[in-house]
C-alpha cells in the first residue's frame, strides 16, 4: 500500500498506467483521439481505411455473385458439403472470445490490468461476430429463406428441429452478439459522457449527449450500474464458454469419425481464446504506437497476453496429442484412419502448419525477453492467427472428403469466390475498427481511472509522508 | 409512539418517491428560468468527496448526489444508499427465461407439431438444455443493462446538475455534491453554508436556464 502510495515500483505488481499521469491527462489522451479534426488521423489509418473499404464493397460482390449463381460457386462437392465458410465462420467467432473473456472473467478475477485493453478486445468480438454471422448466414442454400433459423412455425405449421445443434448455434451466436453488445455500450456510456462533456461543436455535442443518455456520474447511478456490469459479467461468463461448446457441438454430436469426441469442448474454447488472444496482440501492438498509448498499454499487458497464449497453446497442443490417443484408444478403424490420414494423408501439408504455428511458435514466450519484444508478439500472433484458422480447416475438411468409401474421396479445393469472401471478411472486419478507433474513446476512461492508486479514497495525496 | 414516528416517516419517504418520479417524467413544475434548483459544490479527491457525503447525509438531506468520473469504492455506505435491487430483477427474468425457454421447446417439438428425429423421445430433455440456457442468459443480460436504466431513470436528457458549466469536469477530473431543491430540508443560504462548512469549493447556484 505504502510503496504504491509513494510512486515506488513494486517489481511484483508494477503500475498498470505508466507516465504518472493525472486524470485528466488521461481523459485528454483518449479523447483527443476521438475529438481530432476530420482529415487529421494518423497516416497508418488513412492507409487502412482505403483497404478495409475496398473489403466492404468486395464482399458484396462476391455474396451478390453467390446469391447469383448458388452454393455451387464455392469449393463444395459430394464429400466435403461444408467448406470454407464453415472454416471462417468458426474461425471468427473463437476471435471473438477473447473479448469477452477479457471484459468479463478478468473481470470477475479482479484483474485489474484488464481495463486498458478491454474496450477494444470487445469491440473486437463485436466485429469479429459480425464476420462470423456473414458465412452461415450465406450458407443456407436457399437464401430467401433466413426466417426457418428462428423459433417460428413455417407454413406447415412446422417449428425447427430444437434437437439439431445448428439450431442452439443460431441461439447461442446471436445471444453472444447480443450480450457482447450490450456489454460495451455499457462499458461505453460514462465515457460517451466525457466525450459530451468536452464537445465543442453541436453536432458532436448532440451525438454523444443522445449515446450518453444523460449520464452524470452520480453515485446513486454508479451504484446501479456497478451492480449491473458485474451481473454482466456474471452472465457472460458461462455464455462464452457455451458459445464455442456449442460451435463444437456442430462437429461433436455428428458421427463422422474425427468429430465424434467428447473433448471438443474444450479444445475449441481453448483454442477460440488462444486465436482472440492472438488477435487482441495483432490489433493493440500497432494502435499503442499509431496513438501513442504505450503509457496506457503498457509492456506489462502485452506480457500478461503473451502469458495467456502460451498456456491455451499449449492447451490446443494436449488436445492435439489427446485425439491422436482416443483414436488409437477407441480401437475404431474409421477412428484411427482419420487421424492417420490427417497427419500423413492429402492435408498433411496443413496439419503441420497448424501444428508448427499454435503449438511450435508460442513455446518462445518461456523467455522473458520474447514477451517483452512487440516484434516477436506481432509475429508470433500473426502465426497463431494462421494457425487457428489451419485449425479449423483441418478438423473441417479432412473428416469430410475421406468419408467412410474410399471411393468417394476427392481433394477438396477453395474457388476464389471462397478465397475472396474471406478475404473480404477480414475488410469489413477493418473498416469497422478503424471507424471505432476514430468515434469511440479507444480505451475504457473510467475504468483506467478507477484502477489508479489515486482513485482510493484511502489514498494519500501527500508524496513521501508515512502511510499507515 | 415510536411505531407512529416510523409510519410517518414511511409516508414521507413514499412522497419522496413519488416526488423524485413525477421530476423524471416531467409531470411536475416545470424549472422557470432564473429559478434555483439545487447548489453545487466541488471537492478536491474521492477522499474529500467521501467525507462530504457522510455529512450531508447526516444532515438529512435526501434529495443529494455524489459525482465523480469513476466508481469510489465505499460510497454507498458513505451516502447510506441500499443495496441495489437489480439482482432480484434479474432473477426474476432468468427464471422466466429458463422455464420459458424450455416450455417452447417442448410446445414446439413435443406438444403442437409433434416431431419424431431419430428415434428419440418427443420431449428429449438433454437436447433442448442448450438453448434454454442461451435464453436464460439473454433475458438476463438484457433485464441487467435495462433494469439498470429504469434504476437510474436513463435515459434523462434534463436535469438541474447540467445548468452548471463547471459540472462538466465531472466526467474528468473532478467531484461535486449537489443538492436539489425539491428536497424538503432545502433552503437554499443554509445549504450553501453546509457545502461550505464541509469544505466545499466553487459552490455555486444551480439556475435553471431557457
């Protein structure tokens, strides 16, 4: 308390805002971003934003093409029904569990390192959704029809098949959107409230008193909206871990010999945080140096996530290992050729990616000197980004093409409409970030002022006195 | 005679009440220009602002709030707030949620188009726990960030804290007291002499404007 209190650096428990900044030089830096004239952004956004764009209007092309012609302009065929759109749906939902997992269970955990990151890790998880729900949502065969999704009887009379783990993937994904946003906007409106205070012309003034919603501060409000952020966080704890249980379900609760194991829960939840970890890594590394907010994501987060990807790649590693010996295990032959074929076979070749990115590449984060260099975090998060994805293509499309007859194996290949879509996702996914990196305070205001040792109301202002 | 003292003092909290819920509608007097409607007072740390809660409560005052940029730990017991009641809110709409969700899956499946897949029973338990815990928690999330509002009457777009030009560093660097004068106990040269006594700084009238 006392070395805290007199600005000591504890070399256990290092100050999560760096600088000795004042509160409002911390308002002033995050919103500053917000508040800059149009045309004044830094030069990196201005160079994004051309190539997120252009994302945009692509994948409206290649969707425009495919509500066109049909599912018939993707990669699929007789053996392998599910392609790459199933790969990225997986692929950017588990991104997005890293938000959540920051916002709410550090939360929960009182780790309070959280607060610099968690305001754009759930922005994230919002747009990471957001590219998630395009592929399925595209993948219905016949398009005009979105409405059989929902709980609601068709001209038959008929409700959806409740049993059917696509259908508790339509609730599960759109709850987690649902929730993920309300979760930030809650997060988001004290700080709304800073940026309306400080607004200088009417229209921003207007804009934000509107998403502020009148906020003043008061404890009488504090105190509702503690409780409720807490329950937030309560509720979205299980609601993570169930989003990508469920996903898991999609491959788990078929028989197709690859899929049909009871450790698919947890290794896609554990693989779905390592991915978001990676993802928050590739995002906050180059933010904190275009908006120089090194002082507010300090090396010390970046340490602490480079922590969390060693721990969950080596979870995706034991899970590895641990298929290979419930399939020799399980004494089931279609069990055993699967894997065999998966480590040997025609994807060999994405196999060991996966398994050179996700498992291989974290293991240099055992050196402290790895994890404190944000071109080795960069990097390897990028490798683990590639890897995720190999992941996902790999569990996908080996169990698909080598069915049960070998005389229907065929090797499956992505047209480009399947390469350009997901290309394009990663577009949208961009645009949309820049544009909340340019309206949104970037990092949650109060929040970071809540963490620092000034805010406790037992702390002495007076440096170097006895503290008691 | 205590029991008559605590009746009364039960009715006057309910007018209260009712008072605080007439201004945030809107149904009450309206605020005429140049009228006073509260004093405003700034402290220097959440410490400062901790103690001055303390005091103002002991001093009776009802209609009072404490603001500063972020949460203070220890506040509510310094203002003598009640626990927040949105955690009954919500389990009351999990509940619903959890029995609702079920009672739709059965009733779809099981009761109105029966449907037979692969052998299992109409009414197959295990499969229709995930969607019912999805529902559970949306309608939980949903009733906290709502509740959350109709607790603190959000959106309000009015209200007499905002007459104050200074009052904007709230959401910065500072920390007010206000003290509105709908209050029974509000007068506003003895209010003005509490926030100073306590150590109030910047203490201004909160004038209502056009």
């Amino acid at each position: 308390m006392s070395a805290k209190a007199n600005h000591e650096i504890d070399p256990f428990d290092p100050p999560l805002v760096e600088g000795g900044h004042s509160f409002g030089e911390i308002t002033e830096k995050v919103c500053s971003v917000v508040e800059k004239k149009p045309g004044k952004e830094p030069i990196y956004w201005w160079l994004l934003l051309p190539i997120g764009f252009t994302g945009v209007g692509a994948l409206h092309i290649f969707l425009g093409w495919l509500f066109w012609e049909g599912t018939g302009t993707w990669g699929l065929q007789n053996q392998a029904y599910w392609g790459w759109a199933i790969v990225n749906f997986v692929f950017w939902v588990g991104i997005g569990h890293a938000g959540t997992l920051i916002s709410a269970i550090l939360y929960l955990f009182r780790q309070n390192w959280r607060t610099g990151i968690n305001r754009f890790a759930e922005a994230m998880t919002i747009f990471a959704v957001c590219c998630a729900a395009i592929f399925p949502g595209v993948h219905i065969g016949r398009p005009w029809l979105p409405y059989w999704l929902l709980p609601l009887p068709n001209q038959m009379g008929m409700w959806p098949n409740f049993r059917s783990p696509l259908l508790w993937d339509v609730f599960a994904v759109s709850t987690y959107f649902t929730v993920s946003c309300l979760f930030w906007y809650v997060g988001l409106i004290p700080d709304l409230a800073t940026v309306r205070d400080r607004a200088k012309n009417k229209i921003r003034r207007y804009a934000y008193t509107a998403l502020s919603m009148g906020w003043r501060g008061g404890n009488r409000q504090w105190q509702h909206y503690e409780k409720a952020y807490c329950i937030l966080a309560g509720v979205a704890t299980p609601l993570v871990l169930s989003v990508h249980t469920i996903v898991s379900f999609d491959f788990a609760v078929s028989i197709v010999p690859g899929w049909h194991t009871t450790i698919f829960p947890p290794y896609f939840v554990a693989g779905a945080v390592f991915s978001g970890f990676a993802m928050v890594l590739t995002l906050s590394i180059p933010a904190r140096h275009m908006y120089h907010m090194q002082d507010l994501i300090t090396m010390r987060h970046l340490e602490n996530m480079a922590k969390i990807l060693l721990l969950t790649g080596m979870l995706v590693g034991y899970a590895y290992g641990c298929e290979f010996f419930i399939a020799w295990y399980s004494g089931v032959l279609y069990e055993q050729a699967i894997f065999i074929l998966r480590a040997s076979g025609p994807y060999a070749w994405a196999y060991w990616t996966m398994v050179a990115c996700n498992v291989l590449s974290p293991q240099i984060f055992w050196f402290k000197k790895a994890r404190r260099n944000e071109f080795v975090l960069f990097t390897v998060s990028i490798f683990v980004n590639i890897g995720m994805w190999f992941e996902r293509f790999v569990i996908t499309i080996t169990s698909l093409s080598n069915d049960y007859m070998p005389s229907s194996w065929e090797y499956y290949s992505p047209t480009l409409i399947d390469i350009g879509t997901f290309i394009a996702s990663f577009g949208v996914f961009i645009f949309l970030f820049l544009l909340f990196l340019r309206f949104l305070p970037m990092i949650a205001i109060a929040e970071v002022k809540a963490i620092m040792p000034e805010a406790d109301p037992h702390h002495h202002a007076g440096h170097g006195k006895d503290d008691h | 005679m205590s029991s008559i003292n605590d009746t009364v003092e039960e009715i006057n909290s309910k007018i209260d009440d009712v008072k605080f819920d007439l201004e945030v509608m809107g149904v009450g007097p309206e605020d005429q220009p140049g009228q006073v409607v509260g004093v405003l007072a700034e402290f220097e740390s959440p410490a400062a602002l901790m103690k001055a809660a303390a005091k103002v409560r002991d001093g009776g005052y009802k209609f009072y709030d404490c603001h500063s940029p972020f949460p203070i730990h220890g506040m509510d017991q310094a203002m003598g707030l009640k626990p927040s009641v949105l955690g009954i809110f919500v389990f009351i709409a999990g509940t619903i949620g959890c029995i609702g969700g079920m009672a739709l899956q059965w009733w779809a499946n099981a009761y109105q188009y029966k449907m037979m897949i692969s052998g299992k029973p109409l009414f197959s338990f295990p499969a229709f726990v995930p969607v019912t815990f999805e529902i559970t928690i949306l309608f939980s999330a949903l009733t906290a960030v709502f509740g959350m509002f109709h607790l603190n009457r959000l959106p309000r777009l009015h209200h007499p804290v905002f007459y104050s030009e200074n009052f904007k560093g709230a959401s910065d660097d500072k920390f007010f007291v206000s003290i509105e004068a709908i209050d029974n106990l509000f007068d506003a040269n003895r209010t003005w002499e509490l926030l100073e006594r306590i150590g109030g700084k910047n203490i201004e009238f909160l004038v209502a404007k056009k």
